[in-house]
C-alpha cells in the first residue's frame, strides 16, 4: 500500500510549508494525482485521517482531484486520453505512444490560519 | 488564508533521484531496477543473468528485501559487489536508500548496478529510484492476467521477462493472452520468455541486456 508512504511524503512538504509560512491551523489540504499513480482514493483518505492526527493538520479536510492519463502518437501525432490502460492510439491504431500526462502527484494548496501575534 | 501551490509530492524523493543520476552519470554507470512479484523468480534470473554477464561487464547488485538475507547469499558465489538492504516492512525502495548504496560501492570499477527491488507489482513502481531502466518480471504460476492486473509496471518497463515458461503445460497459462494484453499496454516493449532455471530463453534475455550495457557506455563516452 504505497497510499501511506506517499501520504507520509506529503505531510512531510505540509510541514515545510507550515513553518515557513508559520501557519499555527490546517483546514484543507488540496492534492492532484495522476491516472498512472494507482491510487486508490479510500486509501490514500484512510492514509491521510490516521497521519494528521497531533499535526498542525489535524482537522484538515483532503481534497483530492484526479487527473487522467494522456498520450501522443509518435506515429500520427494525435493526442488522446488512455481509458482502461489502453496505449492504443484511437485514430491510427498504433502502439507506439508517448505518455504526456498523468503521472502528476502534487499538493495544489493549503487553507490555514496564520499566528499573527 | 489559502496558499496556492503546485509542489511534487514526492520532492525529498526526486532530489535524491537527481544526486543518484548525476553520480551514475559522472562514473557512467548503467543502473537496472528488477520489479516482480514474490516469487516470481527475480533471484533466478539474476542468478542466470550474472552466470552470462559477470566475466564480461563489471557487475554490482543490490538486492531488496523486507526481512531475510537469502537472497543475498544465494548470489555470494558469484563473487560480485552485493550490497544487501532489509526495508523492514516498506514495500518498495526510495532513492536516498539507493544513494547510501551507492556511496559505499566503488562505482569507478562498475558497469551495471542491478537492483532487485522488493517483491511488489504496485509500489515499485511509483518510486523513481534514479534507475535508467525499470524491468518487469512476471511466472507463468502467476496467472496471464498479470499485465492487465497491474498495467502500470507493464508500462514504464523498458523489458519484459515472463519467467517459468517450462510451466506452461501444467498450468491454465495462455501466452498469447498474456502477449495480447502486454501490446495493448506497452506496444513495443521487448518481451522475453524464459526459463530462469531451465535456460531456455536466457540467452536472447542476455544479448539484450549486453546491448542495452554497451549502448549506454558507447552515449556516455
């Protein structure tokens, strides 16, 4: 179950950013993620409840936003999105294809509330 | 207060991936990263792999596990650099694991680095580890699903290699199933079935692997 070292990876970059933007609360956390990553959206949601508890994320709710998987024929250049795994390009039928899109895994934002005193 | 981001998840990770390319690259190492399942012969096939390349190219491995050195010691006779890592639970390897190896190998009297990651079709794959090469091994005993079940690995292979094919009249195991639902993934990925064992097949695993060592030799000179 990668879903948890990933998560563990992402409450790292949470607290890097926490400090640095010396943020005392947490209230949402934003993520995208690539189709070729092989998350599984419960599991990466069971990761993330059990890794914020006694962080400054604690009562963070997780938005995750999923991107798919896009290709590019290297025979007739068509660009087209994979559905089910199929590196198959639609309009020539080739099998030679680039992937050009969904390896994304990205923290997009965070909503917090900063110690201004 | 909303901060707007696009930050890879994965920084600590692909920093250390940077430093493991540029140090290969200094020494013009190549470095291979074996992802299989458990049991699917990935030991085997390096042990058939270092009978056929050991006198011809300077070889070092490093050889995952979550617990047990067997592995390791079953590659001692071999008498190559073995570099033996227990991850203790985690299901795959990060790339500052394979930097603390790489530290410790004279990587100036190395060709190849072959890593034997932990047995798992899923997390391997989702780790740059700063290999140049991902290869894909899959056992006849498995079933012929294997690629359709996990298309990922299958895809971001630069090899192949269906193992045990001498199991093939024992078992419900369809070749051209297997074959079919492989193209449909990676389209020109070479494929090789052998018998890690048995030898049938090793041999034009072989020819590849030592075309693959000497192209990469010849582009960094």
């Amino acid at each position: 179950m990668h879903e948890m070292s990933i998560v563990e990876h992402l409450f790292g970059v949470i607290d890097e950013i926490a400090e640095k933007e010396q943020l005392t609360s947490i209230q949402r956390v934003a993520v995208e993620i690539g189709g070729m990553r092989q998350i599984v959206p419960e599991l990466f949601q069971f990761a993330f409840d059990a890794a914020k508890d006694r962080t400054v994320a604690a009562g963070a709710e997780l938005v995750m936003t999923f991107v798919p998987i896009q290709a590019t024929c290297n025979g007739c250049g068509a660009v087209f999105e994979v559905q089910l795994h199929e590196y198959v390009c639609g309009s020539c039928g080739a099998a030679d294809v680039k992937v050009t899109g969904g390896k994304e895994i990205l923290i997009t934002s965070i909503e917090g509330d900063r110690d201004d005193n | 207060m909303i901060i707007e981001l696009r930050q890879d998840i994965l920084v600590a990770n692909q920093k250390m991936v940077s430093v493991v390319k540029e140090r290969l690259a200094q020494e013009k190492v190549l470095m291979l990263n074996i992802i299989g399942s458990p049991g699917s012969g990935k030991t085997s096939l390096l042990e058939a792999t270092l009978a056929g390349l050991s006198e011809r190219f300077r070889v070092a491995i490093i050889e995952a596990d979550v617990e047990t050195k067997r592995d390791s010691e079953r590659l001692e006779r071999f008498g190559v650099p073995l570099y033996h890592i227990n991850t203790g639970g985690m299901c795959h390897l990060e790339s500052d694991i394979i930097l603390s190896s790489l530290d410790r190998m004279d990587l100036a009297a190395t060709d190849v680095v072959i890593i034997e990651n932990v047995g798992n079709l899923i997390c391997p794959a989702d780790f740059d580890i700063g290999e140049h090469a991902k290869i894909a091994v899959s056992s006849v005993p498995e079933g012929d699903d294997k690629p359709s079940k996990y298309p990922v690995l299958f895809r971001e292979a630069e090899a192949v290699v269906l193992n045990k094919t001498d199991l093939v009249p024992y078992t419900n195991f369809n070749v051209e199933s297997f074959t079919t639902d492989l193209r449909r993934i990676n389209g020109t990925v070479p494929l090789f079935e052998l018998s890690a064992t048995g030898g049938d097949g090793v041999q034009a695993w072989l020819d590849w692997l030592i075309q693959r060592i000497e192209s990469s030799q010849s582009d960094n000179s």
